[in-house]
C-alpha cells in the first residue's frame, strides 16, 4: 500500500508557507486514492509555475518555465532531467514475453476504480468496443496497483489494456511512449459553496477563503488571478489534498468556497448527503475551466488509436456519449 502524508488543515494551522515533499502522483506516478495532488503553491510569489495536472486520480506534469521558490528538490527533476527521463521508455523484465494479444477480436479496456467518473467510463469503454464490431473486456485497474513508478502503468499497457480511460488531454504532460485518443467528453472545475445567498464567487466577502486542490489548471488560474489584485482585495487561498479536502473545508466554514472538479462533486455528493448539502455558483470573476477527456494508448499501437478516434467520432456523432452522460447525470458534455 502507497504511503501518504498528512496535510494541515487552516484551522489547525496557519495555511501552508514552507516547501512541501513532493508525491508519486507529481513525478508522474499511478497515484493513491488519497495521496496528496501537488506540492505548495504560495499565492504570494509570482513567476513560472510548475503545472501538476489530474484527472481524477490520474496526474500528469508540464512546466511553463523555471521552478517555484521553494518546491523539493524532486520538481528540479521534472523541470530539468525529467524532461530526458520522461522520452524513455520504461524497462519491463521480459517484455519479450508481450506481444500482439492473440485475441484479436476483443477490445481489452482499462478503466481506474479510483475514478469518479467510473461508471460512465465502463459504458463509453463498452461502446467504443461495440463502434469496432469488437467484444468488449473490462479490467478494472486502482487499489490493486501496488509499484509507484510509471513504469508500472507501462506494464499495465503491455499485460492487460489496448487503451485506458479517463486520462486529461493536456499538450506535452505525457512519456513520449504514451499517445491519447481523441476527446469523449469534456468536463470542467466548479465553484461550490453553502452559503444561499451567493449567486457567483464575486458575491463571497474578501475576508473568506477559497479552499482549492493544489496543482490543477484551475487552481494555477486562481493563483494568477489573485496575483493580478492588489493585495487587499485579494481573497485567501487555502491549498488542498484533495476534492473532497476542499469541500469539507466549506462545511466546516473553514473556507467560504470551494474550487473542484466537477466529475468529483458528482461522485462524492452521490456518496455522502453532507456533501449534498453544498451547491454550484458561477466562478466569475474566474474564467471558467474546463479540460477534455479521452482515453491512453501506446503510442506504438497508431492504427488502433485511428480506429478508436474514429470510433468515438461516431459516438459523439450519433448521440451514444449523449446518452450515457444523461443517464449518469453527469456534469459533462460530448467533445466534439
């Protein structure tokens, strides 16, 4: 089982000022459920900003530039050696032992237990199958992961999935062995709150705070944005671990609002009425954040990546990934 590390809440502690040890999940690495999203982004230093972007539970990096002050010395990996690192292929004892899969009538799709979109992705995973005239094989991966190194996400590739979903497509954040399908759906970050009275985030006084899940393009925006204010007029920002960190900091009236993926909203308010209790207001002044979806393959595997792009086209096209995220509810929309 992948250890973790604990994160102080505001209300235990003043909010997070010093470096943070970086996680599997921020060198790249098949995260734990609750393992910590990123390392500590201080809103009170501008400049280039290293970008640790997930997907439900799968996380990616790129860099705009140098390093943050203060970050360990794992993220001078990801800024400069990583990138050399990051080209290479994984070494996988006896990989001469994986080749072509002899079933070739079967699609093999991988799908993340840990994901909050778990139940749509099974579905679209089956319909992409169908849309091959293929018979569909689910694997369900997540908690039965044991390795920490991406390494283990390519042996994944070579033992079990032709493709696996639920990845972010974000330009230059995946090993060069890694290519991603055309998006299913695109989904976005959403501010939460309790309070009524709120229509959007401009009407949160400036003295409460904005809990965020560190290291997501949504949170890179929030910092920005509160570095372009003077320093008065800025709201607090209180870094998370997590979704569901964030969220409880709003119940617990540690912070006003809430800044979340909207896939994990849906998920963690179909699971605990507490949550429930918490309601969606329009993020202006923040620009609204929205990432698409697809699914990974090996970037080795080029004509199984052109059939299921043109799969989920027609999948799109007809009305089926419609289908699915209607009866889900699911807070997405089909990518065209």
């Amino acid at each position: 089982m992948r250890t973790t590390h604990s994160v102080r809440h505001p209300e235990e502690a003043a909010p997070l000022r010093g470096p943070r040890r970086m996680t599997d999940k921020d060198l790249g690495r098949p995260p734990s459920r609750r393992a910590e999203e990123g390392a500590h982004l201080r809103t009170t230093e501008p400049g280039p900003i290293v970008t640790v972007e997930f997907n439900h539970n799968r996380v990616t990096r790129r860099s705009s530039g140098a390093c943050v002050h203060g970050f360990a010395i794992a993220v001078l990996i990801l800024c400069g050696l990583g990138n050399s690192a990051w080209a290479q292929v994984p070494f996988v004892p006896d990989d001469w032992k994986f080749g072509k899969r002899q079933d070739s009538n079967t699609l093999h799709y991988c799908v993340d237990t840990r994901d909050p979109d778990l139940p749509v992705a099974r579905q679209i995973g089956e319909a992409i199958a169908g849309a091959l005239l293929l018979q569909p094989k689910e694997h369900s991966v997540g908690e039965n992961v044991v390795a920490d190194e991406i390494d283990t996400l390519y042996r994944v590739f070579l033992e079990t999935c032709d493709i696996y979903l639920g990845f972010k497509l974000l330009p230059d954040a995946y090993p060069d062995w890694m290519t991603l399908s055309r998006a299913y759906y695109r989904a976005g970050y959403v501010v939460v709150a309790a309070d009524a009275g709120w229509k959007s985030l401009a009407d949160m006084p400036r003295q409460q705070a904005i809990s965020s899940t560190m290291g997501t393009s949504a949170d890179i925006r929030l910092i920005q944005y509160l570095l372009s204010l003077p320093a008065a007029n800025r709201w607090s920002r209180f870094p998370m671990s997590t979704d569901e960190a964030a969220l409880r900091a709003v119940l617990r009236g540690t912070a006003g609002a809430a800044l979340v993926w909207a896939p994990s909203l849906w998920a963690l308010q179909a699971s605990d009425p507490e949550l429930g209790k918490l309601k969606t207001i329009t993020p202006t002044p923040l620009p609204v954040s929205t990432v698409d979806i697809g699914a990974a393959l090996l970037s080795n595997e080029a004509f199984l990546r052109s059939a299921v792009d043109r799969a989920i086209a027609s999948l799109v096209a007809d009305g089926t990934i419609q289908a699915i995220l209607n009866n889900h509810k699911f807070p997405a929309t089909p990518a065209k």
